[in-house]
C-alpha cells in the first residue's frame, strides 16, 4: 500500500492511498498559518536532528516526517493540494485536483471516496476504483476492448463529466451557456463633431441569440432519446470507477431532440441591427466607446458580448488637435512682433484677443487658457489653445521702403547669427 510505483524512467512515485497527516506531524490545526508551519517545524527539527541524536533511528525517522511535513505545507501550492485530495504527490495534476474538490472530495482525500461521492448533480460510485491509475504517466485508464483513455490520466476522465459530454454526444446539442465574444466596429466623424458632440448612425452585424430555440441549438421532438433511452442519464467507465453523468444529447430530458431548423444547431443567427452611438464632446481619435451586450449572443443561451466603438476623427485645415489642446500657427508682421500688439486669432469657439510681447520672435508659442477642447472624461475641464507665431516678412515694392529698410539696418547693427557662430 505504501510501497510505491516506478515509472519507465526510474523514478518513484508514492501510490495515492498512502496518506500522512502532516498537521498531526508538526502538531498543527489544518488553519495554521505559514509562520506557524515554520516555527513548528524549527521546534521540532532542533529535537529529533540527527546531530542531536546519534545512532537513534526513531530520532531519524521522525526527522524525516517532519522534514517531508514541512516541504509540502511550507510551500502553498503544495498545501492546497494536500488540503484538497489528503496527501501530496508530485505527480498531481492542479487541475484535476481541482476537479476532484469541487465534485465532493474535500480534505478527505481519494482514499475516502471509496463510497458513494458526488458533485452537484453528479452522481459518482468510486467504489472498487483503482486511483493509482489516474496518476500513471505511460497512459490512461484500460478501456473495455484492451483500450486505454490516452495519456490525459485524471484529467480525461473527469472532463466529460464536468463539461456534460457523454458518449455519442455532438457539439451542436449540448446547451451549456458560453458567453459570447466582443465586437469592434470603428466610427468616422468629422473634426467638429468630436468637438461638440454628436450622434452616429451605425448598422452593426452581430450573432443574435435564436428566438425558435432560444439559443440551445435544438428542439424536442417526440420519442425516447437514442443515446440514454429515455432515462435523462448515461453511464461513463474510467478504469474501475463507474458514475452517471446527464446526457448531454438530450440534457436530461430522456426526450429525442432535432436540430433546430432556424439556426442549424447553432443556437445563434446573423443580425444586422441599427444602432446610435453618442460621441461626448471632446472625444478624442482612437477613443474606445463601449456598449454592454451588444456583442455577440453567448451559445447556449449564454449573455452576450460587448460593443467596442473606436473613433476616428477626421484632420483640420488650421487647428491641430493634442490631447486637448489646439495648436494654430498664426502669422504677425514686423512691426506687430517687434512693437508689440493685440490681434485677432481663431479658437474653436470663435474669435479671441491675443498679447504679441514686443520683441517676439518667429516660432515664439504663447497660450491661450481654456480656449482648448472640453474634456470628454473630466466635467468642467479644458484644454489650451496653443499660438505658434510666424513673422511675416514685407517685401519692398519701391525705392522708398527699400530705404526704410536700410536706415532700419543701420539704426539696428546687431548680427542676428552672432550667437550661431559662438556656438560653432
């Protein structure tokens, strides 16, 4: 019973009905927490080590319990697997683990599921059962015939009775509810609209849950279902273990069922649906918009997904948008760049007064406060306006200003590029 298992490589494996309590063994309550684990395990070790007692073989044994207790309930995913089946291998699949717990297992461990053990609406005879089989690397459980489950062990043999597929079961007739998948559609509007707001018309293509079948793909008809005779439920053979599953060709109705002529089994149809979108001022190019259950109908009755519309927004001949601030490159002469000067600039709201300092320069930005777009996420903020300033040279026409220009010169002797070659 507790002698163990070698696999084609050499390595030893424990059989699964060889259990040890290691909370007994390290004197512990199943809720202990890790520093408790730790400081158990130190109390104990300084006691039976070895070193501490020569030529004891009592000493050694309980030293290498508490070593192995320690090892598995120190480390977390180790305990819950413990805690789940009653003993530790290394050889557990997590999964099926999981499996087994939620079927009934508990704490107890396989070993007390020799009765009668089941899941919600599961019922499960483990009686006479091998568990040693579910753990074999080298194939699954013999089938009738010489067959063998395939390598999946624990795993195979519990996936048909967790996910409802029984023997002569096809796809299109179980009812189990998926949820359905999300839809992206994008949304093309002009620079003002995502400005000011506006609402889209758009014609959306989704999978609409079918009305005929509500969803489940197929329609009872008269007569006893072929593959449970009309009993609602199936037997499944693992190894030894035998348990009654409910058929999944007729769900448990012990009633012969169609396919559903409407949807062909899918238990979904394509929809073409007109829907109006709302696009906050504000909104921004490449904004997801998301809509709730206007996704794809989940088969089997399941909800359905969500919408996802990303906007995309259409450029401006003068404003720039960043963010929510509006760049404009506005043009000043000579005389308003170096004198200094009040000018009319364009904003998204209209007109608006901008400051020119004396002495500004050609690329100079000055800012505009709140003259920006109105945040779609944030009520009451706003951007800026951002003004690139651009000198406008005049060009001489005549002698005269030709003239005026030169006495400007002379008047103004500075070498504009003196500060480039102090660079060079």
């Amino acid at each position: 019973m507790g002698g163990g298992r070698e696999t084609g490589d050499g390595e030893r494996y424990a059989m699964a009905t060889s259990t040890k309590d290691y909370y007994a063994i390290l004197g512990l309550k199943r809720d202990a927490s890790v520093d408790d684990i730790r400081k158990a395990f130190r109390k104990l070790a300084r006691k039976h080590h070895p070193d501490v007692n020569p030529g004891d073989k009592g000493a050694e044994d309980k030293f290498k319990q508490i070593s192995e207790a320690n090892d598995v309930l120190s480390d977390p995913k180790k305990r819950k697997l413990y805690d789940q089946l009653g003993y530790y291998s290394d050889n557990i699949d997590p999964a099926a683990a999981e499996a087994y717990a939620r079927a009934g297992g508990g704490s107890s461990g396989f070993e007390g599921a020799r009765g009668a053990a089941s899941g919600p609406g599961v019922p499960v005879d483990f009686s006479g059962f091998d568990f040693s089989d579910i753990f074999e690397q080298s194939g699954g459980a013999p089938q009738p015939g010489g067959k063998r489950a395939g390598s999946g062990g624990f795993r195979d043999i519990f996936s048909g009775l967790f996910n409802g597929a029984g023997r002569g079961a096809s796809p299109q007739t179980s009812d189990r509810p998926q949820p359905g998948t999300d839809l992206e559609y994008q949304a093309q509007i002009g620079f003002w609209d995502a400005i000011r707001g506006a609402v889209v018309r758009l014609s959306i293509q989704r999978q609409d849950t079918c009305q005929n079948c509500r969803g489940r793909g197929v329609m009872q008809s008269s007569g006893f279902c072929p593959d449970c005779g009309g009993k609602g439920q199936v037997t499944q053979v693992g190894g030894h273990m035998r348990f009654n599953v409910q058929c999944s060709r007729c769900n448990g109705t012990g009633r012969a069922q169609n396919i559903c002529p409407k949807c062909h089994g899918d238990g979904v149809i394509p929809r073409t649906e007109p829907l109006e979108v709302r696009i906050k001022a504000g909104t921004r190019d490449g904004q997801r918009i998301r809509i709730p259950g206007k996704g794809n109908a989940g088969p089997g009755g399941g909800p359905p997904g969500d919408l996802y519309i990303v906007v995309r927004t259409t450029e401006h001949p003068v404003f720039k948008r960043e963010g929510d601030d509006i760049h404009v490159l506005v043009p000043v002469n000579v005389t308003e760049a170096a004198l200094g000067a009040k000018i009319e600039v364009p904003t998204v709201d209209g007109r608006a007064l901008l400051k020119i300092p004396p002495g500004t320069q050609s690329g100079q930005k000055l800012r505009l406060r709140d003259k920006g777009v109105p945040s779609a996420v944030k009520e009451g903020a706003r951007g800026d306006e951002i003004v690139e300033v651009q000198i406008s040279v005049p060009v001489p026409r005549d002698e005269e200003t030709k003239e005026l220009l030169r006495k400007l010169a002379k008047l103004n002797p500075e070498d504009p590029r003196a500060e480039l070659w102090k660079e060079v």
